[in-house]
C-alpha cells in the first residue's frame, strides 16, 4: 500500500475501534445491569416499575461515566505529543544539546524527518528508564518523538537509524492521531474499574464505620465490572497495534535499505537485562500500543507487539532463539555501548563531502505515479539525499535556525525579495509588526545567509527551525505569521512558491498551537471539489508557463489525471496567487485516495512537458505539504547517474 491506502486503511481502523469501543460499552452496561437486577432482586420490594428504574438509571449513569471519561481523558491529550511525552516523565532535547549521544539522535531525526518531507518533531527523552524503548506521540508530524536513555546509550546509529525510522513509519501511515484517540477511549472503558480502587481506598479510611461492608461490596462490584473493561481495553489495543507493528517494521527497513540497523536494536531489547519494559508500568500500559518494543509485558492476546523472535525473523530469517541466548550472555558480562559500536564500525563523521546538490536549472524526468509512490513512504535513496541536504547546510544558518531569539526574522528571510523595491514594501510590513530591528534582521539574514541558498535547501531549512519556532509565545506566532502573509502580498507580482511556503508554514504553525482540531481524515470526494481543483490547475499552469497556450495544455494535463470526464475550460486567474485563499481548505478536507489523484494532477501539470527542474519541484513538495501529503526531496540524477523525480530509477 501506497501513503493514501494507509491513510484510507487507518480511517477504516478508526471505525473500527469505534465498533470495538461500542461493543465494549455494552459488556460493561450489561454487567452492570446484571449487578444491578440482582440487588433490586435481593433487597428490593418485588415491583417490576422499580427494577425498571433501577436498570434505567444505572445504564444512564454507567454510560455517563464512561463518556466523560473518555472525554476528559481526549481533552487531558489536546497537547497532543507532547502532553504524552511529559506524562511519561520526558524532558525536552535541547536545541544546543552538548551530550553526544542527544546531538546523535538529533542528526538522525533531522536526517528523516527532511528525508520523509515532514517538519521536524519535537525531541524527547525518558532519562530515568535504562530499557531500549522509543515512541511517537501526537496528531500531526510535527508533534514528538521521544526514546529512553538506555536507547542512546545501548543503540549504534544504524541501530538509532532503524528504530526512528519505525517511528516515521507510524507518523506517516498515519497511526498517531489513532494512537492517541485510543488512549482517551480506553481510559472511559476502563473508568468503572478505577472508581474501584477509589472505593477500596475510602473504604480503608472506614472501615470502623457502619457501612464500612457496604462499601467494599460496592469496591468489589466495581472491580469485578471493571475487569470487563481492563478485558476489552488490552484486547482493543492488542487487535489494533500488531498487525501496524509488523508494517511499521518493514518499512522503516524499505526506508534504510538495511536490516542489520533495525534487526539489532530488536536483539539488544531482548539481549540486555533491561529489554524494553519501562519502569512506570501503569503510565506504560496506557501508551504501550504506541511503543517500539514491547513496554509491558503482556503476551497472547493482550501482546500489542509481535513476538520478538519473529519480528528478528522477518528481518534475519536465520535467526534462532539460541543466538538469543548467546548474545544475552555476552551482553551480560559487557553491556553493549552504542557509541564504542559507532567507532568499531566506522559509522562517526569521517569527514566526507557528502554528493553535490543538483544545478538548480537542472531538469529531470518526471512520472506523476512515481512521484505519487513516494509521498509519504521515503526509500533509502531520499535518506541519502537527506544526508546531503543535511550535510551543505551551512553550520551558521543551523545555527541561527536553533535560536529563539533569530528562528523568526531568519525564516522571514525566506521570503525577502531580490528584487529591491519589493524588499522595501515587505520590510515595512515586517516593521509595522515586528518592530525595526526584526525588520533590520530580516534584511541582513537574507543578504547575509538565504540569498545564496540552494533551493533545495529552502523547505529543509523552515523545517529545522519549526521546533524552535513553535516554542515562541502564541502572540509571538500570530504576529509571525501576520507579517509573512503582508511579505508575501507586498507586490501583486507573488511568486508561487513564496504564496506556498507561506501557506505551509501557517499550517504548521496552526496545527502546532491546536494539534487536535487538525487530526481529521477527510471525507470529500472529487465531485464535490470540482471548482476548487480547477483552479489550483489553473494557477499552477499559469504561472509555470510563459504563453497562455503552454499553460492551457499543462492545465489540461493535470486536469485529465484528476476528473477525465469532466470538462472545464482553462481560464486565467485575474487575481494570481489569491484565488487559492478558497481552495485548500476543501482539497485538504478530500478522501485520501481523492488526494491521490490531485497530487498526480498538480504533478502532471507542473511537469507537463515530462521534465521538471529544481524549482517545480520544491513547489511540488511545498503543495504536497500543504496539503498533509508530504514528499520527500526529489531526487535528481548528479553527474549522468539515473534516476527520476520522486525516486530512484
């Protein structure tokens, strides 16, 4: 399955928990009710109107206090990530880390997240847990990631590389904002059984009184009740989580293009004496269908993992349990130390120029199918682009890009014009809302650092500074993204590409200030966007091409991949640029496998002449992104190899 099937294969998954959840519900309103039959049976006055009461108020009561609890919890996780990660006792990576092995884990994620086309998530560690364990957290890319001490201490950087690689692969297949809702669902399930230990609590601090046996029937009741919930609750997570393991497994290993990475940090959890289980066992269950390996402790049908030995298996079919046993002995006089391994196996900086970047008027094949296979689900071609991109980014606009205090008018800068007269107008507008020294800053930075940045570069650059950025204060963000909007419109002559890059860093910044208002998948199809399509053609068609004719072909192109059965003339915007004010909203809110078929199209359109060149396609990526269908950097054949846009040949 391709990014658009998983997002289609997880909404079905979410009606799906839904079913379970309602099925759940009922085993619990039936216990209860059955409870409740026998009490009115046993201590009631024999009227059927009063057992009829009874049955009623305690379905009404049961149902509401599973209902708030589960929207209490939903509401507890708003934060999203990193309400999870702080939960578990997490503390943040520093931008300005001086532990190695939290500047290593930084440059791996760096390196993916840019690989996968997504912003960079927010970095967390659990210090205190020793075992090797990592997990993402949140509704959107953007949100968290964190891993314990004893992964950055135990794990090589191929091993680090594999299990974040697993981590992007949930990201991306879009199992977080399922992950997520689970926690918050399942707490409701599993309220009946928490008002218990309440129960035996104060009932410990009444037991002189006279309804002190009243009392631990009522806790007992609560228990035995609540056990159905703790059933349905592990077995819910269970079904949900094993079969996305085994998935997120395999493509973390497409993404690396290696095994050994990914198959040894699997060895190591089951070799070293603290494996995977975390030591807060009960904040631990709660997010352990969210985990890399297994942090509780269950097996059979409560295992939300795989088996260990098979998920090695997969990856090493020769593996036996007996090497296992081996490892685990050795490891037993030696613990393993990730960064003595990076040595051993030469995976430290060398100090090697990485490939060249491709010439920014550089054309290349384009296949808007291929391009399609790649959104979303990156191969271990884009890793070693990330690599690059990563590698020629200049150490000084790094960084810039992690302070707080430069992240803003360096990300402004982004969108300065060369041309002189225009920078003034977007200056002022800068002025008039950041004050005249941002507005100053702004100008230097461009001049200074961004002017002569690859274009490749552009998009890998806001993406490194957003985790800084959305550490600013609200008013902060808000007067941010005012003042990028007024650069962008401070000439009616706006480029494509700076109107996009404005658009994805407002949805960025948005979705990270309320991560959960923006966890929907979308329901519209493509006859219901039929306007809204034909307009972003017609923009794109427009603006790539010099003549109207050129354009009314390329138009055509895109629109024939997306509705070819439907005719709607190509006419020219009037207004540029702001026609698509009103469009990304609906294309946004499109079913995933209708978002397909609009990324083939706008594919089409921009590279109608079958080439594409450095520009169309960061343009590409920047509407991919806006449209939450993240692509990789295309790769571009460097000194005569092969290859084509979206991937290797």
């Amino acid at each position: 399955m391709n990014f658009f099937e998983h997002q289609a294969a997880a909404r079905r998954h979410s009606s799906r928990l839904l079913l379970l959840f309602v099925l759940a519900v009922l085993g619990i309103v039936l216990a209860v009710d059955l409870v409740a039959l026998v009490a009115v049976g046993a201590f009631g006055d024999g009227d059927p109107a009063t057992a009829v009461g009874a049955l009623v108020f305690f379905t009404l009561a049961t149902l509401a206090v599973i209902g708030l609890g589960s929207l209490y919890r939903i509401a507890s996780l708003r934060g999203g990530g990193d309400a999870v990660a702080l939960q578990l006792g997490a503390t943040a990576v520093p931008e300005h880390a001086t532990d190695f092995n939290l500047r290593r884990l930084r440059n791996v994620v760096e390196e993916i997240a840019i690989a996968s086309g997504v912003p960079m998530p927010r970095l967390y560690v659990l210090e205190h847990e020793a075992a090797i364990n990592a997990f993402a957290a949140g509704y959107s890319p953007a949100d968290a990631v964190a891993v314990t001490r004893g992964a950055l201490d135990r794990l090589n950087r191929d091993e680090l590389q594999g299990v974040i690689a697993h981590e992007f692969s949930h990201i991306l297949n879009g199992d977080m904002r399922l992950n997520i809702r689970l926690i918050g669902v399942l707490f409701g399930i599993l309220m009946i059984s928490l008002i218990g230990r309440k129960i035996l609590e104060h009932g410990r601090l009444a037991d002189d009184s006279k309804g002190a046996l009243a009392v631990f029937a009522a806790a007992l009741v609560a228990m035995l009740v609540g056990g159905i919930g703790l059933f349905f609750g592990r077995l819910i997570k269970a079904g949900v989580s094993r079969s996305r393991e085994r998935l997120a497994d395999a493509s973390a290993v497409q993404f690396t293009r290696q095994t050994t990475g990914l198959a040894g940090a699997l060895k190591k959890i089951g070799g070293v004496s603290e494996g995977s289980r975390l030591s807060h066992r009960a904040d631990a269950e709660e997010v352990s269908h969210m985990l890399f390996g297994d942090g509780v402790g269950f097996s059979s049908w409560f295992a939300t993992h795989p088996p260990l030995i098979e998920r090695i298996q997969a990856l090493e079919p020769g593996f036996r349990s007996e090497q296992m046993a081996l490892l685990a002995q050795a490891w037993h006089a030696q613990p393993p130390s990730g960064l003595d391994e990076d040595a051993l196996l030469g995976l430290v900086d060398t100090g090697t120029l990485p490939p060249p970047l491709p010439a920014p008027d550089q054309r290349q094949a384009v296949v808007p199918a291929q391009v399609v296979r790649q959104v979303a689900h990156p191969e271990a071609d884009d890793y070693r682009r990330a690599d690059a991109i990563v590698a020629r980014m200049p150490d000084a606009i790094r960084a810039l890009a992690a302070q707080r205090d430069t992240v803003i008018p360096l990300v402004l800068a982004l969108l300065l014009d060369d041309r002189t007269d225009v920078a003034q107008r977007q200056s002022a507008e800068v002025s008039a809302r950041l004050g005249m020294n941002a507005a100053m800053d702004v100008r230097r930075l461009h001049q200074e650092h961004v002017a002569a940045l690859h274009p490749m570069l552009r998009l890998p650059l806001a993406s490194l500074a957003f985790p800084v950025l959305r550490l600013r204060p609200r008013p902060d963000l808000d007067m941010f993204l005012d003042a990028a909007n007024a650069m962008v419109f401070a000439d009616a002559k706006v480029s494509l590409f700076e109107y996009c890059l404005a658009r994805l860093l407002t949805v960025y910044v948005r979705e990270s200030l309320d991560p959960s208002r923006h966890a929907v998948f979308g329901r519209t199809r493509l006859d219901g966007v039929r306007v809204e399509i034909a307009t972003l053609l017609a923009v794109v068609a427009q603006y790539g091409h010099a003549d109207p004719e050129s354009a009314r072909r390329a138009y055509l192109a895109g629109l024939q991949r997306v509705l070819p059965r439907v005719a709607i003339p190509y006419v020219p915007r009037d207004n540029g640029v702001l026609a698509l004010d009103d469009v990304w909203a609906p294309l946004d809110a499109l079913e995933p496998l209708a978002k397909q078929a609009l990324v083939e199209a706008v594919t089409a359109a921009i590279g109608h002449d079958g080439r594409m060149d450095v520009a169309e396609a960061e343009l590409l990526r920047t509407i991919c992104g806006v449209l939450h269908c993240p692509l990789p950097p295309v790769l571009f054949a460097v000194q005569g190899t092969n290859a084509v846009a979206g991937g290797a040949a």
